[in-house]
C-alpha cells in the first residue's frame, strides 16, 4: 500500500532567490500492516473456533445425558419436560437433606445416663398388723416367758382370725408368760391359743389331746428299746406272759399299736429346748432300770393296757417315725373292736 507524504521546504538562500516548494512522496513499507491484518485474521478463526467447540461440546453432552437418562426417566415415568441437568440437582437437594435429618436425629437422642435416670414407680408396702409371735423355739410342755415372746409385723393377707393381734389384744403378751406349749415352737411361728395350755395348768394335762387320756406304766429299759424310747415316739404295746399257766412256755402279743408316748418319768416333749421340769429331775438324763412310762390312750385302750397290767410284763416297740402319722391317722374300727375283745374276754392268754 503506498502512502503518500509531501514535504514543503522553504529555503532561503542568502546568495539566491527562495526555492520552490518541494513535495516528496514517500511509499511506505506494507509490512506492518500486513501483520495487523493477520492478527485480526487469527482473532476472527479462533473465536469461530471457540465457537465451533462450545456447539460441538454441548452436542456431545446432550447425546451423554439422553444415552444416560433417557431410559431411567422412562421406567420412573418422568415427565419429558424435566431435563437431566435438572435432575441431578434434585437428587443432590435430596442427598443433603437426608444427611442433615441424619445428623439432626444423632444429636437430639438421649445419652445413656440420661435414659438410666428415669423414674422408677415407687411400690406401696402392703398393710401390716403386729401378731405375737414366738422369739424362740419352744419345746411341747415347755412355759412361756417374756424373752420367749414378742410383737411382729404381719402381712395382713396372711392375717388369720385365730392370731393373737396387739390391736385386739394389746396386754397378751404379759398375760400369756407362764403359758406352756403344748406343741413345738420355732422362732417367728405365731401363737394361736388352742396350742397353748393355760398357766395355772400342769404340764401333762397341757399337752395331752382332747378326748384323750394318760395312763402310766412300768417298764424296763431292755423293754423299751434299749432305753430310747422318748417322749413323743410312737410305739406298740406288747404284753408277754406264760401260756397255759406254765412259767417256762412264754408268748407275747401285740395288744396296743401305734401309742404316742407322752412323757418319761417326769420328761415331757421333745422340743428344741428341754422342758422345766427336766431340769428339776436328775433321773431324767438317763434310761433308768425301771421306769414310768406315761401313753397316750383313748378310753377303750385305758381299759385294755390297765387290765393288761396284772397278767404280765409290758413292753414298748418303737415304730418308724414316718409310719407314726398315717397309722394314727388310718386306725380303723375293727382295730378298736380288737381292743375291746382283748379287754372283755382276753383270748389269748386265758387258756
């Protein structure tokens, strides 16, 4: 490209007339120019370029969301309308809400100790009333006295009508020292009065049943099982004499049987505390030669043992202690009918 410049030079001379004005055209060079063109050449092809590569970009993503999405969004039965840029932001707001209701509920449960505080329901105690009671053992035949006895709480589900309560009977205490037992006592077993003989009373006829009757008899210590024969024991009465009149033939048979032994001379009760009057009798702690042993009988068997008596020597059999119960309990008529046999016409040693 030419470029056109004029130059106007006056010049004076001194020696001569002014010179004419002089023009100079000038060509200038086209290579600047030509680089100027080319940068704006390049500028133009890149940003068609940079064109070209967003469109090509975005149709490349278009293709990847429809191959990924499309498919999904047909089995869920989206809506067309939703594009997939669009639904990953969903499922992103759907994921951040889920950890923050997580997070919520890890902070808002309770820590073990504060879950370890909780109120327990209080329990009412039930409904007590005080009894008289038994503070130690006490053996049958045995008195009462004021260490012996005492005032104890006492559900009252397990109240019955035959206790003594302090509510109703508030001087018992004092009024049954001196009482005797006419059972067996263990500490805390409460004290009904159809177990107990009055004060004033003795000690047999406090122990004896009613109905009952205590006959004495004497016996030897060989007759008696060897001596071991105490009170309480059962027994069967066993009467030998001679037969046919002749001293060196003997028999013997069973007239009584299971025959509660109510005391030995003046030992009464087998109780876990020895009886009073035991320690007032020194013959007491051993099986004598001979000694009195006090049964317990009906009347019917009074008559027998007594007559029995005067025609021969007695002896007492000692019966399992396991058998002493169901045998008292299972006496049968027909046994009574043998006694009173044995009594009016004695059969077997009247020969």
């Amino acid at each position: 490209m030419l470029r056109r410049t004029e130059t106007v030079a006056a010049a004076k001379s001194e020696s001569g007339p002014p010179q004419p004005a002089r023009y100079d055209v000038e060509w200038a060079s086209g290579s600047s120019l030509d680089r100027r063109q080319s940068t704006d050449r390049r500028q133009t092809e890149r940003r068609g370029m940079d064109r070209l590569r967003a469109e090509a970009l975005q149709s490349v993503i278009a293709r990847v969301e429809d191959r990924n999405f499309n498919g999904l969004r047909d089995r869920l039965h989206w809506p067309r309308a939703i594009p997939p840029s669009r639904l990953v932001l969903i499922g992103v707001a759907v994921l951040a809400a889920g950890a923050a209701a997580f997070l919520a509920s890890q902070y808002e449960q309770p820590t073990p100790a504060a879950a370890a505080t909780a109120v327990m329901p209080v329990e009412q105690a039930a409904p007590t009333t005080r009894i008289l009671v038994a503070a130690q053992s006490i053996g049958t035949g045995q008195r009462f006295t004021e260490k012996s006895l005492q005032w104890q709480d006492w559900p009252d589900t397990a109240l019955r009508p035959d206790f003594i309560t302090a509510t109703a009977d508030p001087d018992a205490l004092a009024r049954t020292e001196g009482a005797v037992a006419r059972v067996d006592f263990v500490a805390g077993d409460p004290i009904v009065a159809q177990k107990l003989a009055p004060a004033g009373g003795g000690f047999l006829s406090s122990i004896l049943a009613s109905g009952m009757r205590a006959v004495s008899v004497t016996i030897a210590a060989e007759a008696a099982s060897g001596g071991f024969v105490v009170p309480n024991d059962h027994v069967d009465v066993v009467l030998t004499r001679s037969a046919n009149g002749d001293p060196a033939t003997q028999e013997s048979h069973i007239i009584l049987r299971d025959v509660r032994v109510l005391a030995i001379n003046t030992r009464l009760g087998t109780g876990p505390a020895a009886a009073d009057a035991e320690s007032q009798d020194p013959s007491t702690q051993a099986f004598s030669d001979r000694a009195i042993a006090t049964l317990e009988l009906d009347p019917t068997q009074s008559e027998v043992i007594i007559n029995a008596t005067t025609l021969g020597r007695l002896s007492l059999v000692l019966r399992p202690a396991a058998d002493s119960a169901a045998a008292s309990e299972q006496a049968s008529d027909a046994e009574r009918a043998t006694n009173a046999a044995i009594r009016l016409s004695s059969p077997f040693w009247i020969k």
